[in-house]
C-alpha cells in the first residue's frame, strides 16, 4: 500500500472499547499515588488494573506480562520532564497490550498531555528505556499473571540460568537450566540462592565480563539481601575453578559434546535512515487519514498546532506530534493512529514508537529537522552567515576568566580560553612541514594546507589543539600529507593535542580568536616563499566580526553581486583601496575592518559610504548590480540538545546507538564515542579503543553528517578528543564533569582492572563472608597481556599492600563489602598514589607524617574510615 498519497484505514478505537469505559469511570482513582517528584515508577497489567511494581523488582521484566513505566527527571534549566513507557512481553496476550496502551493515554493526561510517549517490545527496548537500569535488564518466564512475583526478598530456593548478552546495555534472559543453553560467546549466570556462578564464554570480552558481574552483584544485593555468594567461572579456563565446576557439574550434569559457537551479537540499537517523511493524520468518518506533507529535510514551520502529525524516520522509528490545538480526541488518539500507522505499512511489529506534545518534542525529534527553535527561546551565542544574504547579528559578550570555573559555558561559546596562548603555524610543502613566518600568521591560502598548534595553560598544566586547515584547492596528497603530520605532531606530545579539522570557510570560534582580529583567507593561490601567485588584479574581501576574538577576512569573487549591506569590504586595485561600509555594519565592525585593510594593502585607503560610491569603484567591480540589501535578520542556528553516540562501522554502513541521559560514566576507555552538538561534532576515543575504529573515527563522523537527515552541512568542524585531554568546550555538555577522574592515565597502567587481582581467589565485592566451602575464582576481565596482576605493581603504586584497588571498591563500604584481604582500617594502602592525594589532599609520605588523629580525620572525609 502506497502512503504517498492520502490513505484511510480503519480505526483502531473500537479494538480496546472495552476497557476504555471501565478505565475511564475510575481515572482518578487509578492515578492518585502516582508522584509527580523526579523518579522512576512502574506498574504492571494484572487482570487489567495498573499494578504498582516495588522498587526491589525493577529491572525484572515477565515474558507474560505488559508493564507502563514512568520516569520524571530534572533537566537544568527546563525544569521536569516525563517519559512514559508501555512494555511488551512477548508472550503477553493482546487483552493486555491493548490495556497496557489505554492507561499509557489516560496517564498521559493525568499528567497534563506533557510526557513523551514510548512504546517498548521485548528485546528491542529504545536506549532511553534501557538507561533506568544500569546493571541490565532480566526477562523472567511467566507472568504476575500466573502466580508469579516480581521479587521475594531474601527467598533462596531458587535454581535459574540466565543468559547475558550486551555490553553498553546489557539483557539477561531465563533459559533451560542445561548445558545445552550455553555457547563460547556469551556469559550465563547459574543463580542458585545462596550461590550465583557466573560462567564466562571463551569468546566473551572484559566489558562483557565486567557488565555481568555487575548484575551478579545487582541480584546479590536486591534480591538476596547481600546474602549470596559470586563465583566465576573462565570458559577457557575452567580446571583453574575446580570447585566451582564441581557445582555447575552437579546442578547441570556432565557436559557430553562441544558447546554451541557464539552467537552473532546483535546490530547496534539505531541505523541512521537518510529517508524522513512528515504525514498530516486525521480523522474522517471514523477513518484514519494519513497524508504527506514533506520529505527531509524538514522544517519547523511544516508542524500547525491545530494538527497531528507522523514523522517516519525510514522505517527505524515513528514519532507522533501532537499541536497543542488540536482536539482533544485527536491527542487521546495519537498512540493508536501510531501503531495502526504501523500495522498498515507493513513495519514490524517492534518499530519503535514515540508520541509527544508540542513543546515537549524529544531531542532525536528535534534533530530530524533542519532547524529547530523552541518558544521563548534566546538567541544562540554563535551565528551563522550564508553568502548574499542579510547577516546582522550582535556577538555576546562574555567574561573569558570565567571559561575555566564554568566548562558549560565553555562549551556554549566554543571557547577553550581567551585566545592568549602560544601559537605555531606550518605549511605543508612538498607534502613535508615548513613552519611560517610568524609575521604572516593569520594568511591561509586556499590552494595549501596548515596546521596550527595552540599552546594553553589550564590547571598549571600545558594543553594543545592541533587544527588542520584545509584550502579549497589543496591537492589530495597535500591533505592527506597535512593527516599524516598531524599524526607525527601528536606523537611528539605524547597524544595530548585535541585534533580540530578546520574546511576553509569554517573555521571555528576559537581558531578565529588565536589570529587576534587578523585572520585573512584568501580563495586561492598559496603562501610559499618564492612563488608568485597569478595576479588576480582587483580582489575583494568581506570582512565578519566586531573584536580580534571573532573576525576574519575572506575573499569573494570581485563583483558587486558580493556585496552585503550589513558588512564591511575591502576592495583591492592596483590603483587604490577602497573601505566600502555598508548601511547596516556597526562602528566596531568597521574599526575592524580598517585593520584588516592595513593586513590586505599598504596602500592608502579611500572610505566609501554605500550608496555614495565613486563611478572607479563599480568599474573595478565589473560594473554595478544588484546585491543583498534588505533590512532583515538572518535567523541564527539555533543551539540543538547535545546527543552522545557510540559508533560502530563493522557491518559497512555507519551505524551508531544512542547513550540517553548521558554522563562522564558512559564515555567507556574501549569505545569510540560522537558527541553532536550541533555546531561541532567531537569524537572521543578511549584509551583502550580498537584500532580500526580509532582510524575510521573520522571517516564516521564524516558519513554521519552526510547521511544526517536534517540535511547537515558537510564542513561541520569534526574535533578529535582523547581519553584524559578533554578540554572545557567537550566537558561543558555533560553534567558534574570529574577533572580527576583520569589523572593517573599518564602516571599509572593505563589499563588497571577496576577490581583487585590477587595471588589466590577472588570474591565479588560486597557481601559478608559464607560458610559454603566454595572457592572463588576471578574473572580475567582483560587480556593478559594488557592487565598486570596486582602482584606485579610496585609497593609504591599501593602503599606497599601489592593489591590496587578502584576507590569505589573501598569508599564508603561497610566492612562486610569490601573485597576479600582488605583490612577496613587500612583502606588507604589499596590506593595508587594518584588517587590517593585526589581523595585525601595529600601526598602519601606527607600522609604518613601527620598524627594518628589527622590521618583519622582525613580518612573519614574521603570516606575510607
């Protein structure tokens, strides 16, 4: 069935009739111990009435079953948000989806009609879904239904075997207690009570060995009361565990053949679809209407308050926009005309679906369209100019001394400092580095390509950017050699620089203010010593900005059709050159425009008024024509939401999953991550990234932006971060960014374990000991090769103990939890030196010449007594 034209369907109000009435009558009722305070609250669908789920059972899901879910969150600056999720088991009968659906609507409503609205099926949750719960998902057989409970705290007659799979977020399903259910790539969990034995797939990688203990720990402490013990089992390893084989021998009988191979790990959450359409839906005689409106790139003004609309993101996702005006019906009804939207294209039954408010509109939603501003909205701090047409906009002042204190508005104003650092500028010759006059820093020429090192301090330590400038007409082997010496660059510096690709015409904030008001970018030619350029006889170049922190001169071909009457030019013949001024350029834009002239030409200068031009001057310009001169604002690029991708290219089509409500945590040493602001794009590599995605990062973010719906423009500066050398335009978008966090990645292992190795056996974290005679065994969460035991580190990297430890091991842990060996008046000896003097604000030898009394009171404040 074609939907390009306008299309009817039956509607689907009639399919749950029956449970609207009984719903309706008892609304209120339903919804009163519903908290509209910042949290999560689930309910799940017995017998067709709102159940309330306890907080000990978040995270169990039945097959059976259809669960609503609601988080409130508070987001600074725009107050709570809501989320509203139905989730479907795959075994839930249609009574209870259709149930499930009515009291997502009618909660919704409750809610004043501002919660966005998700629908989640069972194994293809949405990213956002799957955040509420950090330690993984477990998808539990039955149903509330059938006698089941969501959990029995403190219960340990209990025998299940739970298959984990996932890394970023992880699933964990109940399957067939048998070997038959294992294979060589993924984790299982064998949860008896008392005992939980977490087998690790030979295949399997430290990530998703961490992430299961994680869970492990999670069931540990939720469902037995910290009474269970942790064993863990290396697949390809399982005689160094002899106890704990004896134990899943017993339970699971002698294995009789080879296990299964691995199991494909599933494609990455979200495939950017290139293919966007906007559809007008309504009702007509009790039919649903579905009409086109438009195809992407779309714009805001496309959405009328008085209508509905669905935007189809290729197939991937459906989203609802509900107009604040329209009918009261028309929103009711917006889940339902979703999800028969779907059923009539044919789209799997898993598509996910999300339904929203005007005004509540999702950050994804708002990145399908080509520009987006949200009511009341204040103009953005960066503006944006297109050629020939009107650009006035007021540049925000904003007190540099502050970027340091405040990395938000660091990042809001894409200024690491105030431009005072050291710069050093080369050029690529003969595909080598040939440093430039400093007496010509700030003259970049389009046929060659520079790189311009920028030397800071912040925090008494030196930081580095490394921008490569790329000219319209440099040759492919001059852009490819300017990659490679950008390579040999930041190996000289041991990695730290922050790589910056600059497009001619592009350049960013920060790479303005270096040149201080000098930055001159002539179209072609170029600016080794000797050569002479062709001489173009008059040029002319149109000068943007109000301060040496952002202006920049560019050249433009030299005819009147260039001519903007908000701007200042600067016109050069062999006989004279000219200050053209137009009618709407401010006195700060032509003072910099005067010094730019002196930059472009020694020669005297003649101010020329618009409109009072001398007739020499339109001769030199080929004569006169018309050019952009009406009074009229250019609407800045509005600031989008900040969205955090992990990348992934192993299929061969760049595909990307999303983090939700991300934070410091979420940036993993062994991913690639994009950070999309909107104006910027920076990819944060970690430190024990693959290297295959490390080299194709760029290639990613590239295709990201070409294949981006909203029709983004290709030169989007793309800003190469890594692990540890983040600066403040990248840690201003995320919340309570922790400086210390990775400070010892130049003075310890840049690979430590998060969890103590010792010489014998290993208990997982928490929890008292057990008489059961069971004998722990650690997971190698790592290679061997990159991991050294504990017994390898130095006394002086541990305070003599020979065992390191994550400090979220030892804070603010009773005795009971800490790892096994760790003395609890001790703790402090477990640390490396690094976070010693970040937790206790003092290096360990001074430390330990400080009276008992001081080092009590400096331990209890970092939480280590």
């Amino acid at each position: 069935m074609s939907w390009s034209k306008e299309t009817t369907r039956p509607s689907l109000h009639q399919t749950q009739h029956k449970f609207s009435s009984k719903m309706s009558d008892d609304n209120q009722d339903t919804f009163r111990n519903v908290s509209r305070k910042p949290g999560l609250q689930i309910w799940t669908i017995n017998n067709m009435e709102m159940v309330p789920v306890p907080a000990q059972g978040f995270g169990n899901f039945f097959e059976g079953d259809c669960y609503i879910v609601l988080n409130i969150s508070e987001n600074k600056g725009s107050g709570l948000t809501a989320d509203i999720h139905f989730w479907i088991g795959n075994k839930s009968s249609q009574d209870e989806q259709g149930a499930a659906v009515m009291y997502t609507t009618q909660l919704d409503e409750y809610l004043d009609g501002n919660p966005v609205q998700h629908r989640e099926v069972q194994g293809n949750e949405s990213p956002r879904f799957k955040s509420y719960f950090k330690n993984g998902l477990i998808y539990k057989k039955g149903g509330v239904g059938s006698g089941f409970h969501h959990v029995d705290t403190n219960v340990y007659n209990i025998l299940r075997l739970l298959h984990i799979r996932g890394m970023k977020h992880v699933t964990a399903k109940e399957v067939e207690v048998s070997w038959n259910s294992f294979n060589n790539g993924d984790i299982f969990l064998l949860d008896m009570g008392k005992t939980i034995v977490q087998w690790n797939g030979p295949q399997s990688n430290r990530k998703e060995k961490l992430k299961a203990l994680l869970l492990a720990q999670d069931i540990r402490d939720r469902e037995r009361g910290g009474r269970a013990q942790i064993g863990i089992i290396e697949g390809g390893d399982e005689q160094s565990s002899p106890e704990l084989m004896k134990i899943l021998t017993t339970v699971l009988g002698q294995r009789t053949g080879p296990l299964k191979e691995a199991i494909p790990d599933d494609s990455p959450d979200q495939v950017q679809a290139t293919n966007v359409r906007l559809y007008h839906v309504f009702e007509n005689n009790g039919n649903l209407v579905v009409q086109e409106v438009a195809t992407q790139p779309l714009t805001q003004d496309l959405l009328q308050s008085s209508d509905c609309y669905i935007v189809d993101h290729g197939g991937s996702h459906v989203m609802v926009w509900k107009g604040k005006q329209a009918s009261k019906e028309e929103r009711r009804e917006a889940l339902n005309r979703a999800l028969g939207y779907i059923k009539a294209k044919n789209y799997p039954s898993n598509t996910p679906v999300e339904v929203m408010a005007e005004g509540g509109e999702s950050a994804m939603f708002k990145h399908l369209f080509k520009s987006w501003r949200d009511k009341g909205q204040t103009q953005g701090l960066g503006t944006t100019h297109s050629m020939g047409k009107i650009a006035k906009v007021d540049q925000m002042k904003f007190d540099v001394m502050e970027l340091h204190a405040r990395p938000e508005l660091a990042a809001q104003q894409r200024m690491v400092d105030d431009a005072s650092g050291d710069v050093k500028v080369w050029r690529i010759e003969n595909l080598e580095l040939a440093e430039v006059n400093p007496s010509t820093y700030g003259q970049f020429y389009g046929g060659d390509c520079y790189l311009v090192l920028y030397t800071y301090q912040r925090s008494n330590q030196q930081q580095y950017i490394l921008y490569m400038w790329q000219g319209r007409h440099a040759t492919k082997d001059e852009i490819t050699a300017s990659a490679y010496q950008a390579v040999n660059i930041d190996n000289k510096y041991n990695g730290a620089p922050v790589q910056v690709r600059v497009v001619m015409g592009k350049e960013p904030h920060h790479f303005l203010a270096i040149f201080k008001g000098k930055l001159i970018i002539f179209e072609g030619g170029t600016g080794r010593p000797g050569v002479v350029n062709p001489d173009g006889g008059t040029r002319l170049f149109q000068v943007r900005g109000t301060d040496e922190l952002n202006t920049k001169a560019t050249e433009v071909l030299a005819r009147a059709s260039s001519l903007n009457s908000n701007d200042v030019f600067i016109l050069k013949t062999e006989q004279m050159c000219y200050l053209w001024y137009g009618k709407g350029c401010s006195g700060d834009e032509r003072v910099m425009g005067r010094a730019l002239s002196d930059v472009v030409s020694k020669q005297d200068k003649q101010v020329v008024m618009e409109g009072q031009e001398p007739a020499e001057f339109w001769v030199a310009l080929g004569g006169k024509a018309p050019y952009a001169s009406d009074k009229r604002l250019q609407r800045e690029e509005p600031p989008h939401s900040p969205r955090l991708f992990e990348c992934s290219n192993q299929t061969g089509q760049f595909k990307m999953t999303e983090v939700e409500d991300f934070a410091q945590s979420d940036l993993d040493e062994e991913d690639v991550m994009l950070l999309d602001t909107w104006e910027e794009l920076f990819l944060w590599v970690g430190i024990s990234a693959n290297q295959y995605e490390t080299k194709e990062a760029w290639n990613s973010a590239q295709e990201y932006l070409r294949t981006h719906p909203a029709g983004r423009d290709p030169s989007t500066p793309i800003i190469l971060v890594k692990q540890g050398y983040e600066p403040p335009t990248f840690t201003g978008w995320f919340n309570a960014w922790d400086p210390h966090k990775w400070s010892d990645l130049n003075n310890t292992d840049l690979n430590r374990s998060p969890v103590g190795v010792g010489g014998g056996g290993y208990r997982a974290p928490g929890g008292p000991a057990s008489s059961s005679p069971v004998n722990n065994h650690v997971a190698d969460l790592s290679p061997r090769a990159s991991y050294p035991t504990s017994t390898t580190q130095s006394s002086t990297s541990a305070g003599g103990s020979g065992m390191v430890l994550d400090p979220e091991l030892l804070i603010n842990k009773p005795p009971s939890e800490l790892p096994l060996g760790v003395d609890p008046s001790q703790r402090e000896v477990y640390l490396t030196d690094v976070d010693f003097e970040n937790l206790l604000g003092t290096r360990r030898a001074d430390f330990l010449r400080l009276p008992k009394w001081r080092q009590n009171d400096l331990k209890k404040k970092a939480g280590l007594f």
